[in-house]
C-alpha cells in the first residue's frame, strides 16, 4: 500500500473531545486513489463541503454530529459511504470508488 497509513489522517493535535471529525481514505481496487475530491453532503442530500484528496488518497472534514455522506469524485469513478459522526469519536472510514 505505498506506505500510506491505513484510514484518515493522525489526529494528533486535534482535541477529538471537542469536535466532530469525519475523515478517511478513498481507494480503487485497494489502493488509495491521489487524484480527485471528497465531499460532504448532509443527511438531506445537501452539498456542505469538499476537499481534495492528499497524495495518500487521504481526507478530513470537521462537522456538526449527525448523519453525513461522504462521496468521492475521482477520473473516471465515484464512490460513497454514509456516517454517523459524534462529537468525541472520530469518524474513520474508507470510501471505495467504481466507474
């Protein structure tokens, strides 16, 4: 897997009690797609945020808790993964991505 590490990014540094942390990585074929976005839609389908996508595939957002859906825009793929984020418990996910 490259060396990246598996999951979103290190948390350290960030007081997890405090805030509400949706983050993970995006992969094709089990590894970690560099290329692309991620983004943020709310539990009505709403756009709310994006980001692109480290070099290791990787993402982080900060949310309000609730139900989210995480999907990723890669060329030439898409994937999605729906979450419950609650403040304290950061969310770690891996959002699969298909043509």
């Amino acid at each position: 897997m490259c060396g990246a590490t598996r999951g979103g990014p290190s948390v350290e540094g960030i007081d997890v009690a405090k805030e509400t942390v949706i983050q993970g990585v995006v992969v094709r074929d089990g590894e970690p797609v560099s290329t692309g976005y991620a983004r943020l839609l709310d539990s009505g389908g709403d756009f709310t945020a994006e980001v692109p996508l480290s070099a290791t595939g990787q993402f982080r957002f900060f949310a309000r808790p609730g139900e989210w859906t995480v999907r990723a825009l890669v060329p030439g793929a898409t994937g999605e993964r729906r979450v419950v984020a609650r403040q304290g418990e950061p969310v770690d996910t891996q959002v699969d991505v298909a043509a």
